[in-house]
C-alpha cells in the first residue's frame, strides 16, 4: 500500500470517526432535552398526612403549582387542577416563601349570590426552600353559631325589657292610686298579666337552651301520644273556655312515639296554646294524630287568623312575630314555634305548616313511631357470655 492510499485511508476514517462522534454528541443533547425539569418532590411523611387530613391541605412550589392537595381543598374550590384558585391565599403563599415567617389570616369566600359566603381561617408555612404548605379550616359553621348566639342574647335582652318595664310602670301606678280601690285592682291585674308572660318567656328561654344543639335524645324512651296530647289540650282548657273555643281530639288512638315525654308535651302544648290564642271566639280547635309504619303525625288545626305566605317561613325564627301588635296583646313571646322546631330536630322528625291568611293553619308535628320491633329489642334480657373461669367454677 503506498503512502497516497494510506493517506486517503486515514482520511476516511477520521471522517467517519467524527461523524460518530457529532451523531453522539446530538443525540446526547436531544435525549437530555426531552428529560423533564427537576421539580422539588413532596416529602413523603407530608404526602400521607395531607392524605388522612380532614382539613383542606396543600402543598405549592416555586412556580405557584399545588404540587399535593387534600380531597377538602378540592371539595371547597381551592385548588382547580394544579392551580391555586384563591388569590388572598396565593398572594400569602408568596409572602411566606419570600421571608419564610409562617402566617396566619381569614378569608371569606364567595360562591355566588345564591349561596352564602365561606368563611375559612389560613395557616401558611415554609416547608423548603422551594415548597410552602397551607393548611386552611372551614370555620362556616363557627361564624354562624357565633351570630346566632349574639343576636339570641341581644333579642333576649330587648324581649325582657318590655315585660320588666311595664311591671315597674305599673308597680309605680298602684302606689299613685292607693287611695282609688278599682284603679289598683285595674294595674293589679295587669302586672299579673305581665309577670305571667315574664315567666313563661324564662321558662321558654330555659327550654331553648336545652335544645339548642338540635343533638339526638341519647336514650329515647316510649312516649304514649295519647297522654301527651290529654296534657296538652289540659294546659290550655280554661284559656280556650274564656274564649268558648271547642278542642276536639280526633285520629287514631293507642300510638306510641320514642323520644322524650317532657319535650314532646311542652312542643305540643305550644301547638294547641297558639292555635287557641290566635282563634276566634266561638271557633274550633282540632287536634289528631295519624301514623305509618315509621312516623306519627300530630296535627293541630284552627280557624284563626291565619299566617301571611310571606311570613311562613319565617315564624320559626326565635322571638319572630307576625303581627308584634297582637303579640303584646295575648301576651305572646315569639319562642313557642321555636321550641316546637329544635324538638322536632332532637327527635330525628320535622315540623311542618299550612295555612292561609283569614281561614287558619295546620301545624303537623312528625315524629318517629315505636314499632313492635322496638318493644321486643327492649324487652329481650341482655345475654351475659360466661367466661372460662365461670364454668370452671361452677
């Protein structure tokens, strides 16, 4: 082989050589770009814990991306996709990552004109460099007891002024007119009439306390709705014979309802007490009692003066009044339908009305029934296991 051939041989080959190596070299610098970006992983332990939170729970990264969400961050419209849905909570996202101080605020969330506002409190920390953590509580429900709670409290206060400043007026007369026999026994009765609503919106207010969870009876026990309805229509017979008002008892008899005896008569009881109170002289009262194989039914139906179809739902509202005119004049509190209401929610049942201005209501009080399965899981004796050392012994 001559030195041309050799030459033109080495030629080639560092050629191709070359070739190879640029070939590599591209294909080494394609394969590195189709290689994803690192991205900060979630620490495991944080990943399971977000996993069993009951709390809305997520994780962010340097580029504002939810990298791990709780199921309730979805459920409550935090995170859409790997997005952050909610800016007050972004923005304090970046304010955590930029100095790393862990924050803490509320944030009302809007759903809508159709829907109430969510109220939800933010707690924003550091987990890296890179990852921040946020961990956000619905506090709806706290914020709602808490309004209920206050305004209850204001409307108690307002409510008791009116009997308590009529009894001192009035006290105050009767010193003034000691000396006219007919005009003290004029305010005498009076302030009985306003002691007797003082005690009765006291002994309302105690009743509302007790029921104010709305939580279930722990141990309901049977409940004869005859007796209760005897009793209720008992408590109001002489206000109903002032008015010759008739209160006829009507429905089946023999039914029996698991609750709480006492709740149940002072509910009832206010039933029959309003539909007597707001009916007319010489009307009828009618109070049954129905049932299917789950439910009782206790109706009481008036003729009186009926319940305007905007104010309906309306009139379970404590210390609401249809009319506050009239209310002071039969001396009512506001309170009745109220404590018929939170009965009915601890009983696991509902109460429901009917009425039209000028003809009357129908108010039904739906409770569950005992059923003879009922009875026989009461009356079968507990079994007692014996225990190895038991039949040793004996």
């Amino acid at each position: 082989m001559d030195a041309t051939t050799q030459a033109l041989l080495f030629a080639l080959l560092g050629a191709v050589l070359g070739s190879g190596v640029v070939l590599a070299w591209r294909i080494s610098e394609h394969q590195q770009q189709r290689l994803p970006k690192h991205e900060p992983a979630v620490p495991s332990g944080v990943a399971t814990v977000l996993s069993v939170l009951r709390s809305s729970a997520l994780v962010v990264n340097e580029n504002d991306e939810v990298l791990k969400a709780s199921a309730p961050a979805y459920a409550l419209g935090l995170v859409s996709g790997n997005e952050l849905c909610v800016e007050d909570l972004a923005e304090l996202v970046r304010q955590v990552r930029r100095d790393g101080q862990i924050r803490d605020t509320e944030i009302v969330l809007s759903r809508g004109r159709a829907s109430a506002p969510i109220h939800v409190t933010a707690r924003v920390a550091p987990l890296s460099s890179r990852l921040v953590l946020a961990l956000v509580e619905d506090r709806t429900r706290e914020r709602r007891v808490e309004a209920i709670r206050r305004d209850f409290v204001a409307n108690v206060s307002h409510e008791l002024k009116t009997p308590v400043g009529a009894i001192h007026l009035l006290a105050e007369a009767v010193a003034e007119a000691s000396d006219d026999p007919e005009a003290v026994q004029r305010f005498a009765g009076r302030m009985h009439t306003e002691s007797e609503r003082l005690s009765r919106m006291v002994q309302q207010i105690i009743e509302l306390s007790r029921l104010q969870g709305d939580d279930p009876i722990d141990e309901p026990l049977p409940v004869n709705v005859d007796t209760v309805l005897e009793a209720a229509v008992d408590a109001s017979a002489i206000d109903a014979q002032a008015k010759q008002i008739t209160v006829l008892r009507d429905g089946e008899s023999g039914l029996e309802i698991l609750g709480n005896a006492e709740q149940v008569e002072v509910a009832v009881g206010n039933l029959v007490a309003n539909a007597v109170t707001y009916s007319a002289e010489g009307s009828t009262v009618v109070v049954a009692a129905r049932a299917n194989d789950l439910m009782v039914d206790i109706v009481v139906t008036d003729q009186g003066v009926g319940i305007p179809a905007e104010e309906i739902d309306r009139i379970f509202e404590r210390f609401y009044r249809v009319d506050p005119a009239r209310h002071r004049s039969t001396g009512g509190t506001g309170l009745g339908l109220s404590v018929v209401k939170h009965v009915a929610a601890s009983h696991g049942g509902e109460v429901k009305v009917w009425s039209v201005e000028g003809q009357g209501s129908s108010f039904t009080l739906t409770l569950p029934r005992r059923t003879s399965a009922d009875a026989v899981r009461r009356t079968r004796p507990p079994v007692v296991p014996h225990t190895p050392h038991e039949e040793a012994t004996s």
